[in-house]
C-alpha cells in the first residue's frame, strides 16, 4: 500500500476523482453505499492524543473484565455476574471461553463506538469483531495521497493486523457476516503485497478445516450453529494447536459490561482491577447503564438513579424523561447494526412500554441493557452529491469507531496502538448513528495548525 504521489492538486473535485477511481472493482461492502467527501474529520492533537490513551485504558478494562468473569466463576466475586454473562449461551462455548489455556486470551483488535458530543465522547459499544477494517485502510491509503497527518498513516491498519497475527492467518467469514466480505478481501491482497503471498487468506466459514494456520474469526459467537467447522475451531484454539482470535468468548462480547461497570455491589472488585484515575477516565466515557433484570426489588428500594420501583414505571415517564436507549446486550443476530436499538425520546408512550416489557420478557435467556441517551453535537461537512454533480454542504452528528490492535505474546499486557479512525458522519436529524446509504464515511486526520 505505497503512498501514490500522482495527484498534482487539492481541488475537491480532484479528490472525489481520486476516490471513485480507487474504488475496487465490486465496491468494498456488499449491497452498501455511502457518501464520498472531499475532506476527512480533522481532529485537534489534544483529541488525537486522548484518543490515543484511551485504547490502552480498554484494553486494561477488557483485561480487568476477563479477570472478573473468571472470579464469579470461582466463587471470588459474585455468581450472579457470570450468570447475567453465560445467559442463553450453549454450555460448548461457555467450557471453551473458561478453558484453562485460554485463560488470558482476550481479542487482540477492539474498536469503540463513540459518539462525538458537545462535552466530549461517550462510549455506546465496544465492538471485538468490528467490521470497517478494510474500508477504513482504503480511506486511509487514498487520502494519503493529499493528506499528510492521516492518523495511522497510509499502511497502518495493514501494519496493526499484521501485529497480532505475524506469521499470517486465514480470515474466516460466515455468511452472516458476507457484507463485511469484499473489505476483507481487498485488505488481505494489500497484507499480502506488504508480508508475502497468501499470507493472509480469505475463507468460508461454513467450509472452514482448520490445520495450523492461525485464524482470524470474523464471526459472531451466535451464528456459530451453522458453522460446522467452529467445535472444531474453538477445540483446536483450546488445545493451542492454533493462534484464534477473537477467542471463543462470548462474555467479553456483551454491551452489560458498561453496566457491570456501574454497578454499585461491583464497586471494590473493579476498585481491585482498576486503579482510581483509570476508573475516573472510563466513567467519563460510559455512559450509566442498567442491565433489565425484572427481579424484585424491596419496596423501599429504588433503581439506582431512575427514582422507579419497578421497570414498567418506565412507561410512565414523561418524552423528556426518555432520554434512555435500550438495546440487545449480545449473543444475538440483534445485537449489532443497530437492529435492537429503542430511542425512548423518540417512541410514542406505548412503543416504549412495549420495548420495555419486550426486554423484561427475553430476561434471562436474552438481556437487554439500557442506557442514557448522549446527544452528538452537529457541525457541517462537504460531501459530493450525485444529483448535482457538485460539492455541497450538510449538518451533520459523528460517530468515531478508532481500531486499536493489541500486539505481543502476553495478551494480558499487550502493547496497543491506534492504526486509523473512521467517521461516520450522519444526517444531523438522524438520531441513529450507523452505517447508511445518506452517511459520509472519512478517515480522521490530525488538525494542522
């Protein structure tokens, strides 16, 4: 992925060029568009370098959660976390995720979503089998070539892959996970110009055998019952005859960890986990979450911070008081893309109460969280319109997804780098904010001056 010097000019229309030139032939995602722009998100150094620090503070929650998960399961912390964790999970993936050899393995690429706010970021998902990789070394590699301070640089997301799987791998992808496939496969033939033929390989899940080749799972732990090779993938991962990663964990792929992260019986053992100033820095991030456990509650108890009794008082609130989002937690065809996402603000009163009691019902085979809602602050950004032919401008709400890779032989103390941010950019009065055909997509670059 060598920087192309071939274009003399900054126009913007010169730059749209450049963009639809480069597209693979196919496009990069399968039956997905987006809008091109000119101009990538321009990011202060003071951002950047919050961004930055802040997949090294992940990745030791994600260390610190994998650590708690296994005391629940040991009787050192209390049981009830690990049964919010394994349920409505197959007790196959639940003895693979407690393995003793994998005792430490935790996914070695973690990508939040964040919503880009007036006071700052909040976290609304931490994503371990996150899509975008390919599209955002795409972005990243021509924008190199009339932007100089990409942050990652033109060959980053290629080099931060190769960090956590050296020796190469096969990149396993399921049917469910087909959109995803035409990105992956443009990013392998660019790992492969920069680390040697077929190093790194795109394969059917569904046909997958797997030998001694390392294995990146581009599955969700869910779909794995109509995978016939993954009981093999997991056992051979288990017996360390091979490298996979993301491990067979379902428990660090659940959205509740935010809410566990909040939780109040909790507190000592994150304190044990997580020193002070860390836990500060994660909680300006989190936002507060509840996990939905109709469990009964003492009546002179109150849900912590809703001032209710009972979960159906939530239907009694008032449109300014639904300020509140309710999701899928995890192990669910649900759970990404938005799919199981309720915005209270913006449900008549009885959709709410609806989507609350659907969430009380799946308990506890399907947990939902809930959290509160953070507000994207809104700004303008020029994106080519089609109708036109010309440059326009639109207000938009970002969400930043940065990729940071979790490289070395000690999973526990990995070392972490940020290799490329993507920006999805929405329509200002959209309050959903994920991948669309009326969504510019833009690497972010470092601010000049």
């Amino acid at each position: 992925m060598s920087q192309n010097n071939g274009i003399k000019n900054n126009l913007p229309g010169e730059r749209i060029d450049a963009l639809r030139t480069s597209l693979p032939q196919g496009g990069l995602f399968a039956n997905k568009q987006w809008l091109l722009s000119p101009k990538p998100l321009a990011l202060s150094p003071k951002t950047v370098e919050k961004l930055e620090r802040l997949g090294h503070q992940l990745a030791v929650f994600q260390s610190a959660a994998n650590t708690l998960y296994r005391q629940s399961v040991r009787g050192k912390a209390p049981a009830w976390l690990a049964g919010y964790l394994d349920a409505g999970k197959p007790q196959a993936l639940i003895d693979y995720a407690r393995h003793p050899a994998l005792r430490e393995e935790v996914p070695r690429i973690l990508r939040p979503d964040l919503i880009w706010g007036e006071e700052g970021f909040a976290i609304t998902e931490l994503d371990s089998v996150p899509g975008g990789i390919g599209l955002t070394a795409w972005l990243n590699q021509v924008f190199s070539t009339f932007e100089p301070s990409l942050v990652g640089g033109v060959d980053g997301m290629a080099q931060g892959f190769h960090s956590i799987l050296p020796d190469g791998a096969d990149i396993v992808i399921s049917r469910e996970s087909a959109d995803y496939r035409p990105e992956m496969e443009w990013f392998s033939l660019q790992l492969n110009k920069l680390y040697g033929d077929d190093a790194y390989l795109v394969c059917d899940a569904e046909n997958y055998k797997p030998g001694r080749r390392s294995v990146y799972r581009f599955f969700e732990l869910f779909d794995h019952k109509n995978i016939p090779s993954a009981n093999a993938l997991f056992k051979a991962a288990a017996e360390e005859k091979i490298k996979l990663t993301p491990p067979c964990k379902a428990y660090l792929e659940e959205k509740m960890w935010m809410a566990l992260f909040w939780s109040r019986p909790l507190r000592d053992f994150w304190g044990a986990q997580l020193r002070e100033t860390l836990r500060q820095r994660l909680a300006d991030f989190f936002p507060f979450s509840w996990i939905l456990d109709p469990s009964p509650i003492p009546h002179h108890a109150e849900l912590p911070r809703l001032g209710i009794t009972d979960w159906r008082q939530l239907g009694e609130f008032s449109q300014k008081e639904r300020a509140l989002v309710l999701k899928v937690s995890g192990f669910s065809e649900l759970a990404w893309g938005s799919r199981s996402v309720r915005i209270g603000e913006d449900l008549p009163a009885d959709r709410w109460q609806q989507a609350v009691e659907r969430a009380l019902e799946d308990f506890p085979a399907q947990p939902w969280i809930m959290q509160e809602f953070k507000r994207a602050r809104v700004f303008n950004h020029p994106f080519w319109d089609e109708s036109t032919g010309k440059i326009q401008e639109m207000p938009v709400r970002a969400l930043l997804r940065p990729y940071y890779f979790l490289s070395g032989e000690n999973p526990a103390k990995p070392k972490v780098k940020l290799c490329g941010i993507l920006a999805t950019l929405v329509p200002s009065d959209k309050k959903i904010i994920h991948g669309m055909s009326d969504a510019i997509l833009v690497p972010c670059t470092l601010e000049s001056g």
